[in-house]
C-alpha cells in the first residue's frame, strides 16, 4: 500500500511572520552567513544610506555560508561601489515617474501596470525602481479607485499587469476586491502579477490566495523573478504546483547581472531548474541603468555572446528573449535577433 504524503500548506500568519523576519543590517547578514571576516564585503555598509537592505531569512538560508561569491547574496548585500556616480545611468531609467494617475503606468497601447503596493520583500540592490517615488504612488483603495476609473475608460486595455514593489505584499481580501473591480470591467482579459514573493518567501502562495485566482474570469498569469537555480527549491515549487492546479500559466523573467548569472552555463541551469518547477523562461533583461547598480551591467556584445553559447546547451523552448526596456518604447527591444547570424 503506497504511503500517503501530506504537505503543511503555507497559511496567511506563516507568510506574514516570514515577512517580519527580516534582516535589515548588512554586518547581521554577514554573520549569519560567516562572512563577517570579510573586509570587502563589510565595507559597502555605509550603501544602505542610498537603497535600504532588506533580506528575509527566508531567502538568506538559501546562501550558501563562507561564499563571498554566492549569487543570491550579491543580488542583495550592499556594495561601495554603489557610490559611485557612473555616466548614462540615472534615478528613472525607464521614465516612470509621470504615472497617468497616481500608481498607474500606461506604457503599452493594450496594457496597463498598476503599482498595487510600494513595498518588497526583499531589496534586489539592481532595482531599476530604487529610487522611485513610491510616496506619490502609494497602494491604497483611494489611489486604485484613480486607477480603476481610468481603465474603464480605455477600452484598448485588454490585459492589467500588478507591480510595485511587489504586489502579492498586498493581502489576500485586498487583492480578492481588487481582482472583483478588475472581472467588472468587460474589455479586459488578463490579469499578469509580476512578483519576486513566491522566491523569496514561498508561504505567500496561500490557498485562499490560489482558489481566488482559480474562480477569476480572467486569465491569469504570474510572472516569478528569479535570477539564479540556487533560489529554486522545495517550498517554491509547491507553490508553483498551487498555482498551476488554480490555472495560473506560470513564467520567469531574469536579469543579466555581472557576477550573478553572466555565463551560458548558470543561465542553462536556471532554464532547467525553471522548467523542473513548471515555470517557462520568458525574459532576459539586460540591466536597467540605475543609478547605483553599474557594478552589475553586461555589455550587449557579451550578453549576445552568451546567449548564443547558451543555445547550444538548451532546448529553443527554455531560451528566455535577450530584451532592454527603453522608456518611452511602444514594446520591449529585443537584442537577440542576429544571435543566428553574428
């Protein structure tokens, strides 16, 4: 007789005490990692000053410990080089800070993206949104009315996108309203969350939160960041299961990122381990120029190279597209059209 395995799913309070455990102090997140005899690392403190440092234990017990180079703690350790004030990079690279209404970007002719809440989880130190203006765009029913009002009146809208910050840092009843005002309005058909919670703390994926999505008239798609395979493990793809059995088509996008991911190898990795946990690679990004995070760039000529090895080690259908975001774009620019050719 086969064993029966049951699995404790995560609860809303399991999330939210994930979510207040948090460390907030780069020499905390040293010692925790036993890297506190590491000057080079203990000398970027002061950075917190510029972007605050945000880490759930959650996501740092997925570190590996006396790896100076480990790439989840890259991601988010602070970095001296972030002083540094480097040519073509600025405070709002992609040109966001002029919202149609208050948190509401209307970036491209069919859709929307809505700034359902300001804050995250944890504090990616690449963030092209590290200095925006989060306290004119709150995530409140006042300013989501604004919003709502606005996408009623524009029927090209056919699909909303939930941002931030991160939107699932949004509470289960807030979103079921939100989700409710959204299927009320007739011309839209989709519904995509982009949102880094189900990596960093996989107890948000609720089953309240995925039996809403299952009853939703609209299609549902969640857009998870993940970067490296490392951050890939058993919690994750229980929730990812969750969400598949609502009906949630699930995808990635990543960031190329200096030391992190830059090699064909790591990408061919995240690819597998991706697709293993039922989530399709969609997006590469190459780095948005922030300023702050010049330490992370690729260059595009090394970024084409890479993916062009990296079609040699993948199935086509676990490529991501090689793409930048230029603001003011009617679309993503693609960068991997001559990969065949060049």
């Amino acid at each position: 007789m086969a064993h029966i395995v049951t699995l404790n799913t995560p609860s809303r309070e399991d999330w939210l005490q994930q979510l207040a455990d948090v460390i907030t102090e780069p020499h905390e997140l040293l010692r925790f990692l036993a890297l506190d005899r590491h000057p080079e690392l203990a000398q970027g403190g002061d950075a917190r000053r510029l972007f605050a440092l945000r880490v759930p234990r959650a996501f740092a017990q997925r570190m590996r410990k006396g790896d100076p180079r480990d790439p989840l703690l890259l991601q988010v350790i602070t970095d001296r080089q972030e002083f540094i004030d480097a040519p073509g990079y600025s405070a709002d690279p992609l040109d966001e800070q002029s919202s149609v209404v208050p948190g509401l970007l209307h970036k491209y002719s069919n859709r929307a993206l809505l700034l359902v809440k300001g804050g995250c989880a944890v504090n990616c130190r690449y963030c092209f949104r590290r200095h925006f203006p989060y306290q004119d765009n709150q995530g409140n029913k006042r300013n989501w009315q604004r919003a709502l009002d606005y996408i009623r009146a524009h029927a090209e809208l056919d699909e909303i996108i939930f941002s931030g910050g991160d939107p699932l840092m949004a509470k289960d009843h807030e979103l079921d309203w939100l989700i409710g005002e959204l299927e009320a309005i007739p011309h839209l058909k989709r519904l995509r969350i982009h949102s880094r919670l189900p990596v960093v703390i996989p107890a948000r994926i609720t089953e309240d939160l995925c039996q809403r999505l299952a009853r939703s008239r609209l299609q549902i798609l969640l857009v998870t960041h993940i970067n490296h395979a490392q951050e890939i493990d058993g919690a994750l793809r229980h929730g990812v299961a969750m969400l598949k059995r609502a009906g949630v088509t699930m995808l990635n996008q990543s960031v190329l990122l200096r030391g992190v991911n830059d090699d064909a190898s790591a990408l061919a990795a995240l690819s597998n381990a991706l697709f293993d946990a039922g989530i399709l690679p969609y997006y590469l990004h190459v780095l948005d120029k922030v300023q702050g995070a010049a330490h992370f760039y690729v260059p595009d000529d090394e970024a084409r190279a890479i993916m062009r090895q990296l079609l040699t080690l993948v199935s086509g259908y676990l490529v991501p597209k090689l793409a930048r975001e230029i603001g003011g774009e009617p679309s993503k620019t693609p960068l991997d059209l001559q990969l065949r050719q060049s």
